[in-house]
C-alpha cells in the first residue's frame, strides 16, 4: 500500500473479504469498475495542477485496489487496525469491507457489504483528490500505524509555503520524479511513532490482564481455606 502511495497512487483501496468468494468477487469486480473510471473521468484542481506543473510533476489520476484476506496471517495486525476506524466493524465479518487509504497511510472512511455503492466510491475518490488540510489532525479518517518513513519516500520539499491545502496524488507526485531508490530507504527505514489507537489499545490490553490476575488470585485464596485455616489454627 504504501509503495503505491508513494508510487504516485492518489489512494489504495483495500478490500478486506468477508470469505465469501462470490460476495468478494462482486465487491471486487465493482471497484475496479469504479476506479478505472475515476482514473480517466476525475481531474485535479486549476490550482493544484499549477503547483504540479511549476514542479514539473505529473498531474494524471490513478486508484488502485488492493484486496486482503482475513485468514492470512501476516495480515492480522493491519485488518485489526481497520476494524476500529469505525465502531461496529467487528461484527461485520460476514460482510466485505473497502477502506480508501490516502495521504501518509490514513483511512478515509469504510464501505461494508451493501453500502458499498458507486456513489460512494466516486465521492470518496473526489475527495482525495481536492484539497485537505496540510496538518494530519485536519483530515477525516483514522491515522494507520504503516512502517514508511514518509519524509524520505517524499524525498523533497516542493509544496508552495504560501499554499495551505493541496491534493494527495500531486503530493505522491513527487517521490517518482525525485527518485525510485526512495521508496525502498522509506520502507526501511522507519521508526515507529506514537500512535493514540495503538496506545489505547495497548492500554486496554495491559488493564485487563490485570484484572484476570486479580480474578485469579482471589479465586486461588477462596478455593484454598484449609491452608489459610491450619495457618490461623497455628497462630492460635
């Protein structure tokens, strides 16, 4: 995903399958419709494309789709990050899922099963190619914990300062014209940073493990009175 994104992709679509090949498919078969024709209909702003230009970056639109198994295992951290973007997702597992990753790794927002409509799609896609806000915390969605050091994908600072909001794709723009060697240093080079759904989830964690092993000692202590008793009998 971040390869794409950093590739020039102005969002990557991931589709998280319910298990159900024929509902997947559909799904599938759907977005990619969509997306082909969001490619060739969907232009960038007047404005953003004379930023682009005076760089001399590309300003053509791509999407892509990227699909995912819940039974593959070297994807269970990520789809568990996904369910919490919005609340009720982990009782949607029978359903497909579509979330539209954009900018550093961040979710905009997520289709699931019959909701995921045209309409949609093209809203979301419209979206990611106009103009939000510079600073993470003034865009919608939910930050992802994605190991890419971004700065070094980007590779350069070419945004106007006196421009405070720019598209996504002209932004991915830039590593492919800068160098292709960058995406694979920001890949591998990365440090993880805080993460307020991670810390909290971390959190939640470390609290009930605690609570189970205050559980478990006293239910040791209740199940245990004849040592506590022939110890007060000693005392005695």
């Amino acid at each position: 995903i971040a390869k794409k994104i950093l590739g020039g992709d102005a969002a990557v679509w991931v589709l998280v399958e319910s298990g159900d090949p024929t509902k997947d498919d559909a799904v599938a078969e759907l977005i990619s419709e969509q997306l082909s024709i969001m490619n060739d209909e969907l232009t960038l702003s007047p404005e953003i494309i004379d930023i682009a230009e005076a760089s001399n970056l590309e300003t053509s639109i791509h999407f892509s789709l990227v699909r995912v198994s819940r039974d593959d295992s070297a994807e269970e951290v990520f789809i568990s990050m996904l369910m919490y973007v919005e609340q009720g997702l982990l009782g949607l597992k029978s359903s497909p899922m579509v979330f539209p990753i954009y900018a550093r790794g961040r979710a905009l927002d997520v289709l699931v099963g019959k909701g995921i409509k045209e309409k949609f799609i093209r809203k979301d896609c419209e979206f990611v190619i106009g103009e939000w806000g510079v600073d993470e915390g003034e865009n919608p969605g939910v930050g992802l914990l994605m190991a890419v050091d971004w700065e070094a994908g980007i590779g350069k600072r070419w945004i106007d300062e006196d421009i405070l909001l720019v598209g996504s794709t002209t932004l991915a723009r830039a590593v492919r014209d800068e160098s292709s060697d960058l995406t694979t240093s920001a890949l591998t080079s990365y440090e993880p940073e805080a993460n307020p759904i991670s810390n909290r989830l971390l959190r939640n964690i470390i609290i009930t493990i605690l609570a189970i092993l205050v559980v478990v000692i006293v239910i040791s202590l209740i199940l245990r009175p004849g040592k506590i008793a022939g110890k007060k009998g000693k005392i005695k």
